[in-house]
C-alpha cells in the first residue's frame, strides 16, 4: 500500500473508532517495523482536548492503540525470528559447521584412515570462529 493510501486508511479507522473527534493528522511514521508499519495518530477533540494514538499496520490491517504500553503487551514477541531464520545466523551456521567437520574426524578415526590436514585446522578455525562471535555477543 502507498504511502498515501496507508495514510488515509489508518485516517479512516481512526474516525471510525472515535466519531466524536473531528480533526486528526499523522505525525511520525515508521516503516519496515516488525513487518509492518507504525503510525502516530494525533486528534483534537471538540473541546480542545488533544490525544495520540498508535495505528499498527500489517497485511492492510490497521490496529489502534491508545498508548506505547498497549501496542507493546499486544506485539510482544513478534519480533522473533522463524526458526529457519535463527538457524541461519553466524554463530548458528559456524556451529553446524564444527559438528560435521567433528563427525568427519571422528568418523575417519574410527575406520583408521588419515585425516587430512586441511580438515583438522579447519575445524580449528570454525570452533576459533564460533566461540570468538560469542565472545563478541556477550
């Protein structure tokens, strides 16, 4: 949806919601924000009374809310990644790294062939790599 279009609907849900108050505007409007888009809603009511609301828009649909606690308790842990996603990180792809550089060794010891050199500091530099970007996170 246009940046335009965005605008107006979430003007459209607003005065749906409050019929009572007659002036609103957008203020701030934050894009890619938990695969949506955040908006700030203003309004002043008849009596002079002015409110900010948050509109939360995802898939063309426009949530309100009325302050930042209650967006926070409702999109609580939708910044969470999928698991395809999470296990596609650094420290995630070193790791399996290590596991089947491991595996390999373990597996050419056991049927006492030689290990390769390469190999062998290779899964030095993987392990190194990956407890390094621990390290770093920590």
């Amino acid at each position: 949806m246009a940046v335009g279009d965005l605008r107006e609907a979430v003007l459209a849900h607003a005065r749906l919601r409050y019929p009572e108050t007659n002036d609103f505007r957008i203020g701030a409007v934050v894009d890619d924000f938990l695969g949506g888009t955040l908006l700030t809603v203003m309004s002043t009511d008849e009596d002079g009374d002015e409110a900010e609301d948050i509109a939360f828009v995802k898939d063309d649909t426009i949530t309100l809310f009325a302050d930042a606690e209650e967006l926070a308790k409702t999109l609580r842990g939708r910044g969470h990644k999928p698991g395809l996603e999470r296990l596609i990180r650094v420290g995630a792809v070193s790791g399996v790294l290590a596991i089947g550089m491991l595996g390999t060794i373990c597996y050419l010891a056991v049927t006492e062939k030689s290990i390769p050199d390469v190999l062998s500091s290779g899964l030095g530099l993987v392990i190194g790599f990956y407890f390094g970007n621990q390290v770093r996170r920590h």
